[in-house]
C-alpha cells in the first residue's frame, strides 16, 4: 500500500494521556469524588477518543455508563434514607 497522508495516519499509534491529579487518589473516596466522574469523567473522555480512532469500545461504554447510573441511583437513595432518618428523629422528640 502506497503511503498516503491517510494510511500513514491510520498506521499511527494514537496516545491517551490522563494522569493522576494531585490528592485526586484521596479526593476520589469522598461523596464528592465519587459523585465528580458522573459530571466530567476522565474514563468517558478517554472511550470516546478512543472510539473517535476507530476502536471499538462499546463494551467499556456500556460498563461505564452502568456504574456512573449506578452512582447516581445509589446517591438518590442515600438522600431519601437521610430524608426518613430526619422524619424519624423528629417524631421521636414528641414523645
């Protein structure tokens, strides 16, 4: 095949740079950091380049798609149980 600026573009290796942030390993494992992937994900950018290049990630999407849905579901949840727990305790002050 004769090099082209289109098959020398295909034949090159594409690169993906998302590195660590500063304390982002700390800042991850609070509610804020946990919730911060469903408003910007690093993991979704980087699958939608890669599928921009041709790849197919489709699988990888979908799995992340499921966990940030997941996330937000869960998030839900935790707000409704505050919600009752607040009702609860203040019924119990009446008594």
């Amino acid at each position: 095949m004769p090099a082209t600026p289109e098959t020398i573009k295909s034949e090159e290796k594409q690169t993906y740079h998302y590195p660590l942030k500063t304390n982002y390993r700390e800042h991850i494992h609070s509610p804020e950091g946990v919730n911060g992937p469903v408003e910007h994900s690093m993991l979704m950018d980087m699958l939608k380049k890669m599928d921009a290049d041709g790849h197919d990630v489709s699988g990888a999407a979908a799995e992340v798609t499921a966990m940030l849905s997941y996330i937000v579901g869960i998030g839900a949840v935790l707000r409704d149980i505050e919600t009752h727990a607040q009702y609860v305790m203040a019924k119990t002050k009446g008594y």
